[in-house]
C-alpha cells in the first residue's frame, strides 16, 4: 500500500498510509488527542478530520485551544445546527445557505409565516437538544445528479439551484450533523457536542433576498453570534448593549447634530450643533496640516470623463461614480436642463477621490527635485455610489469630506516620508483621544505591476520606517494595491471596537498614466512617485466615531455647546446673561436657558443634549458673583467665582494643538 509522510509542527515524521485521515493521525498519537480534535491544518490548509490525506504533507492537530480554527468550526457548525433545529420544528420550511461571518453566522430560509422572538427561543432550546445528543458530523462526496435528484425528491429548490451553479470539476460533498444532511464544502467538528451550549445566542431577524437579487424571492434570514466559551459571549452581549447606547444615530438626535432624508440618500444635513463639531476639527486638521509641511488646494468636484479614463478609474471604479451628462448647446438661461444634442454633451462624473486631480495641480509647470517633497492637502468632497443597504448614519454615506492629501517624492524620500507621516497621525489620534493604535502592513499582491526589484525597495522603505519610529505592525501578505504596498491605521474606541480610519499608500502609477514629472539633479525628466495619505479617512465617519466613542461627552473644545447658563428665579435672567456675555468674550461657546422651568428639569434636557458645564443662577449668586457648576456626569457641583471659573474653561476650551 501507498505511504505518506506526515510532518508535525516539532519537526517528526511519521509515515502513514495513503488516505489516511487527521481524525486517525490524532488518534494514533493518543487517545485524549483524538477525542479533543476538531481538525487539522494541512499544508496550510484548514482540513477535517475525516478528509483522506493523499500525499506527503505538512500537519498540525488543532483542538479548542487553537482560537481561530475552533471558533470558525464552532460558528460553522452553529449554522447547520440551527437550521437542523428550524425544519425540526418547521419541517415545511425550505433551507438555503447559512455562511460564517463576523462573531457568528446567518441562514437564510424560505417561510410564509414570519419569525418571532418566541420563534427565535425556541429555536436555541432545540439547538441546545442537539448539542446535548452529541451527535456525530459524517461527511461524503456525491455524484451531481445524486445530490440533485436528493434535493428535489425532499422539495430544497434552492439547493438544487446550487448545485446546478457549482462548476462542473468541484467535488461535491454533502454532511450529517446527526440524521440533518446539508450540501457543504467544510470543514465541521466531530460531533455536535463539541459545540459550547451556553457560548451561542441568536440575534436578530432580517429580510434578504434570494442570492441578494432583488427580482428573488425574499427570505428570512437569521443571525447568531458564538463564542468559545459563557464568558466571552456576556463580554460581547455587554459591547453591543454599550454600542447602542452609543449609537450615533440616536445621540445625534439627542444632540441635534444632523439628520438624513429620502430625498438625499447618503447625504449629511448638518445642523448647527453638528456643523460645530465638525469645523472644529476641520480647523485643527487644518492646523496640524500647515504644521506638518502641507499646501492646501481646492479641486474641482465635477470633472469630465476624459480625466477618468486616463487615470484608469473609468473602467475600474465606474461603477461607484455618479455619472452627470451636460448639453453645451443650452444657453443657461431659456433651455431646460434635458441634453437634445447628443453631439455637444459632455460626460462627467462627481468625483469619488481627488488623486487625479492632484495630479493635475503638480503637472501645472515645471517641477524641479528642488521641489519635492510636495505635500498637497485638500479637504475634497466626494461622492460615491453605495448599495441603500449599505448605508449607515453618517458612518457609510454617499457623500464626504476627506482630509485627503498626496505626496510627490523620489524613491528615495519614501522611507522619510512614511516615518513623518507615521508621528503626524500617531500625535492626531493621541490628542483625539485614541493614543493606541495598530499598522497593518499589506504587501505584493500575485497580480501587480512593477519589477521585484521596485516592490522589494519600497516594501523595504516602508518597513524601515515603522521600525524607524518604534512602531510594531502586523503583516498582512498579498493585500497591497496592484501598484504598490500600503499602511492601515486601525484605532481602538472606549469599548474595544477597531476601526480603520488612516492609510499610507506608494503609488507608482497615477504619475505614470497622468504623465506627472521633475526634472532631477542629472537634467533628465523623472516619474515622482505619489503618497496618498489619510488621518481621519473622512470626516463624516470620523465625527460618527468620536461621537460613539466619547458617548456624545465629546472633550470640551470639540462640544458645540460648551456651557448653558440656566437660570433658577427669573431676577437672574439678567446676571445669567452677564455671565454667558463674559464667557463669550473668552472664546466660550455659551448660551442661556432662561425659561420658566424648574432648574432639575433644564439639568436633565441639557444632561441628554451632552452639554458639558452646566450653570445655575439664583439669588444667592446674583448677589455673591458666584455660579453654581454641574458638570456632565457628576453628582456634585461647586460654587465658583464667575472669574476663575472663566479662566479654567478658557484654558479648557484651547484646542490641544494651541494648549
């Protein structure tokens, strides 16, 4: 018989014979090894136990303790378990796909009736019955008009309908979890006992339709999350109960920050509370940008496809840009704007990124060396096609604001070029409150244009210059643009999420297809190469994010309203317009509340609005010069002279970067 050699994580071998399985391999080793086994990595590749090894191979054993492949086969596994426990409860309802996504899973199923929360309870308690059995996964590899011939004997059109759409040379197989059979590429777990019982809870119910065709039928689509163990599931149940009560949305009513409409989708209607959060942080950018060396210029936001196809975003980004068609024929005046004259319409999109158009900028005269670095910073508005589903408050919209800017250097000003960039974003997200951060360093993809010799360079640089500023990163291969190597910033919130906001990128490209160039010390013309750049990635989401970050209780120079002088008798009226006049007068955003109220009814309102200073006025602090001080958040307040107390929330209210 055939053997194969087996290499183990140590450095052993072991010759087997060929076929053998991971679930044997495991069981070979020992007898606790097999039972605790869950699957294997072979060459790499995330393998299951009962899948035959027909070569020589490389082989890790995993179980429970190996975090990542135990929670995709957990949460896997909590898929088909799930829709096993529907058609037992349902048996006429029809089962679609139900893949592994973030914290947990979905399936889709095909029911007249709607499910309920009651639905979703009974659901889990039957999951849990079929954990407790510990019924065993089996797998097999069908012939295809095996498994059609099975799908449509037991009424699963929608999994005839995949088959069918499965290439002609793919294995298929087919797996039991207990008697409940599903078409599936694997890997599972061995049983169904080795699924946590008390680490799953099932979410949510959503609508979605058929292969995400709106034309299909719509279906029902569950979500669940899981985790390894009782604990971790509270910890992330505890996360989303704090991310709702941070939810920007909600806040942003509260705070009457903004608001969306149907007839803008995507679109931000800034008010005037909201529109003060953000020109305060276009301010300081503004500042820190003039600090760090940059030019700002302003682009122009309606552009002719000319300019599109010659970057390359026509063919590739079309399908993300709103196209506007103008008739140059129209005199502006009489005509209406429909295009009668095919022959003088002009073809322009909105533009989705400014790269181009920066280019633009650099190509306007000659460039020497002398020149470079050039930093271009603009503050560019753009516009960007996206699914309505995918739409989120201000998080994920249609139109935005970038701090965007590109950089124009040699190759041999990269390394510098990155390392400044790396302390100019680490010392923006310090003084935004997000002092730690994580680089995530992605590499050549397989698809790619440029020598070897140029990506090994400019990787280089680029690593260099993380190492350069003290920084670790995390290597992600093969995930760099087609033209060249990036960086990712991720920052962590206040309740542990990660968000993507920076980015450094090495482009060759752009100045090549745009025809950008300097004349260098030898005479000769040279390509720059382009830096694109972000700190914040745009403001609309970057004001989402401190929002929730901060719970609304933005730090007191970014609050739109900074104190609220309230007053508690009406004979206050006038000092407590005194005393917001004074403070005004220092830089203070400040207003009265002068209303016929009870003074703890102002203190809740302005509380919800996440007013930060809030002072009462009554006769005792007419007389004394003095206002009594409640601070968000805190129980106790201070009485203070109207004067000191204006000095500390000047020095307060001073931008980090002017402190």
């Amino acid at each position: 018989m055939a053997q194969v050699s087996l290499t183990f994580p140590d450095g052993n071998q072991r010759a087997y014979p060929a076929g053998v399985t991971p679930g044997e391999v495991a069981a070979d080793i020992s007898k606790s090894l097999g039972k605790k086994a869950i699957s294997a990595q072979v060459d790499g590749q995330h393998w299951d136990l009962q899948w035959p090894i027909e070569h020589d191979a490389a082989i890790a054993i995993n179980t429970m303790s190996d975090r990542a492949p135990a929670l995709e086969l957990v949460r896997h596994d909590l898929a088909h378990i799930m829709a096993r426990a529907v058609q037992e409860l349902w048996p006429e309802v029809r089962v679609t796909i139900g893949p592994v996504i973030e914290h947990g899973w979905y399936y889709d199923f095909d029911r007249q009736e709607p499910f309920t929360p009651e639905d979703l309870g009974a659901i889990e308690k039957k999951m849990r019955e079929i954990i407790a059995a510990r019924d065993p996964v089996t797998t097999e590899v069908w012939e295809r008009d095996r498994a059609i011939a099975h799908y449509t004997a037991n009424n699963e059109p929608y999994k005839v309908e995949l088959v069918e759409a499965i290439p002609g040379d793919e294995p298929l197989r087919m797996y039991w979890h207990g008697h409940w059979q599903d078409l599936c590429r694997g890997p599972h777990l061995q049983h169904t006992g080795q699924v946590p019982a008390d680490a799953f809870k099932l979410m949510s119910v959503a609508g979605a339709y058929w292969r995400g065709d709106s034309s299909r039928a719509m279906l029902q689509r569950i979500y669940g999350v899981a985790f390894l163990n009782r604990a971790e599931l509270k910890a992330h149940l505890h996360m989303l109960e704090e991310a709702a009560k941070r939810d920007h949305r909600k806040l942003g009513r509260e705070m009457e920050l903004f608001h969306m409409q149907e007839e803008a989708p995507g679109q931000v209607f800034w008010h005037p509370n909201g529109w003060t959060i953000y020109t305060a942080l276009q301010d300081y950018m503004r500042r820190k940008q003039r600090a760090g060396g940059y030019n700002e210029i302003n682009t122009p936001q309606v552009v002719d496809r000319k300019l599109w196809e010659a970057s390359g975003h026509w063919d590739k980004y079309q399908h993300h840009m709103f196209i506007v068609e103008v008739d140059e024929s129209r005199d502006g005046e009489t005509d209406d704007a429909a295009v009668r004259d095919k022959t003088r319409t002009r073809i322009n999109a909105l533009k989705p990124m400014n790269c181009p158009c920066h280019v633009q900028v650099f190509n306007q005269g000659l460039k020497s060396y002398r020149d470079l670095p050039l930093r271009l910073a603009e503050f560019g508005s753009c516009a960007r096609f996206e699914p309505s589903g995918a739409l989120h408050g201000i998080m994920r919209v249609r139109g935005f604001t970038q701090d965007d800017a590109h950089i124009f250097c040699s190759e041999d000003q990269i390394q510098s070029e990155c390392a400044r960039f790396i302390d100019f974003l680490a010392d923006v997200y310090r003084e935004l409150g997000f002092p730690d951060f994580e680089i995530r360093f992605a590499t050549r993809p397989e698809q790619r244009v440029g020598s070897d010799e140029s990506w090994d360079y400019v990787e280089g640089a680029l690593e260099n210059a993380i190492k350069a500023v003290g920084r670790d990163y995390t290597l992600e291969p093969g995930d760099g643009a087609f033209y060249g190597p990036k960086l990712d910033f991720y920052l962590t919130d206040a309740i542990g999420r990660v968000w993507q906001c920076g980015t450094f990128q090495v482009d060759p490209n752009l100045p090549e297809r745009l025809d950008a160039s300097y004349i260098g010390q030898d005479g000769d013309k040279h390509r720059p190469y382009m830096l694109h750049r972000a700190v914040l990635g745009s403001f609309e989401r970057f004001i989402g994010i401190l929002i929730e970050n901060w719970e609304g209780k933005l730090p007191f120079w970014m609050a739109p309203r900074q104190v609220v002088v309230a007053s508690i008798v009406s004979d206050a009226d006038d000092y407590c317009r005194e005393v917001a006049a004074a403070l005004q007068a220092r830089g203070i955003r400040a207003e009265t509340d002068l209303r016929n109220e009870k003074i703890n009814y102002k203190v809740r309102e302005h509380s919800v609005g996440k007013v930060p200073v809030i002072l009462a006025c009554g006769a005792r602090e007419v007389e004394d010069r003095t206002v009594t001080v409640r601070r968000l958040g805190e129980k106790q307040t201070q009485n203070r002279a109207l004067d000191d107390l204006a000095n500390d929330l000047a020095r307060e209210a001073t931008p980090p970067d002017l402190a």
